[in-house]
C-alpha cells in the first residue's frame, strides 16, 4: 500500500499540487465520483467544484471523495491520501 500511496502524491507533485497521506474527517459532499480514477483528477474535480474545499483519495480502490469546508484531518490513515482546494486556503485568510 505504500508503494501506491506514495507513487499517487508524487503524480500529484509532477502535476504541480500537493497532498498528503492521511482523509479528511467529516464534512461528506460527494462520495465516490464517478470516472474519476487517480489524484489529479480528484484534486481537479474538487477545484472544479465551487461547494468542494478538500478531497480524499483511497490507494486501493481508487475511490474520490469531495469534502465541504468543515471538518479535519487525520493524518495517521495510511490507505488514503488528501489535499484541499485553493480556496479552502483562501476561507481563511483575512
């Protein structure tokens, strides 16, 4: 798993965004988007989507899910990687 885990953020890093091991607790918007089958894609269609401020993508089984603006993070969830939209960043500064 970690072989995969770590192979989809440095996809992720080549196409220039950023994500981390880890899924975003709570704040469920969209589950499992269909078509939708690696990290870019999922951190695309979480940009693409004004309601989205983070997304979740499982290794395993490829599965995307998009996250509304509350919640957090658990970082020790090894099967999952996640990243947030621009705009998350931008809901919280002044």
């Amino acid at each position: 798993m970690r072989f995969y885990r770590e192979a989809h953020l440095e996809s992720l890093g080549n196409a220039g965004m950023v994500g981390m091991k880890g899924a975003w607790l709570y704040g469920d918007y969209i589950n499992a988007v269909p078509g939708v089958e690696d990290p870019v894609a999922c951190a695309t269609a979480c940009e693409n989507d004004e309601k989205c401020y983070h997304w979740n993508f499982q290794v395993l089984s490829k599965r995307c899910d998009l996250k509304a603006q509350n919640g957090g993070v658990n970082q020790d969830i090894s099967d999952w990687i996640t990243g947030n939209a621009k705009r998350s960043f931008e809901a919280i500064l002044p």
